[in-house]
C-alpha cells in the first residue's frame, strides 16, 4: 500500500477515515497490551500522514453517493462512506485491502485494486 500512497497524488480519504484508524489502534493497543508510548508514536505518524491526505467533507452529494454504493453492494455504511469519498472527489483509481470495498466500488464504476494482505 505505501507504494501506491507514494505514487498517488492526492492522497484522498473519507471524513470518517481516521476515527476508524484510532479505533483499530485502541483495538490493538487493548488486545495486545501496547505500551502508550507505542501507542502515541502510532497516533504521531497517523497524524503526520493525514496532513498530506485530501480528506472529502460530508456532503449530500457524497451522503448520496454513499446510499447509491449500499444499493449496488452488500456493504457496511462504514465502508460505503469509503466509496462514496472516492466517488465525490472524482478519484481515477480505488485502492483497498478490503474484499467488499473493492467489490462496491466496482459495482459503482469505479477502477479499483485489491491490495494482498
């Protein structure tokens, strides 16, 4: 993936894009113990990458977006906010490690990779 965000200009992300990446940190940092000073180097990166990121404000036309990617595809809201960023910002290409983002956002039209996990 961080070949991709080396490539990709912008970066673009959905609003919600970085409260789901804290909530997978205190997932991680609750399950496996780690340390807060782990911790807060993890949130210290995060931050430093969001700065570079485009993020997409909520709008009806994304909120649209996002009803039109739950009609099309058996997705989470979560992940419909995901495609429907995509879809507002006018992205060329959709890049997830997710087997049901990139199956939504090809049946929105979006050109999109599945990244290996």
């Amino acid at each position: 993936m961080l070949a991709w965000f080396a490539r990709a200009r912008p970066v673009v992300t959905a609003p919600h894009c970085r409260v789901e990446l804290y909530s997978a940190l205190n997932r991680v940092r609750r399950d496996a113990r780690t340390s807060e000073e782990a911790y807060r180097k993890t949130c210290d990166e995060v931050e430093r990458n969001f700065d570079a990121f485009d993020v997409v404000p909520w709008t009806t036309v994304m909120e649209r977006a996002a009803i039109r990617a739950l009609e099309a595809s058996p997705l989470r809201a979560g992940d419909a906010l995901h495609i429907a960023a995509a879809v507002a910002a006018g992205v060329d290409h959709f890049i997830t490690a997710d087997q049901r983002q990139y199956q939504g956002a090809l049946a929105v039209g979006l050109k999109a990779t599945l990244l290996d996990n």
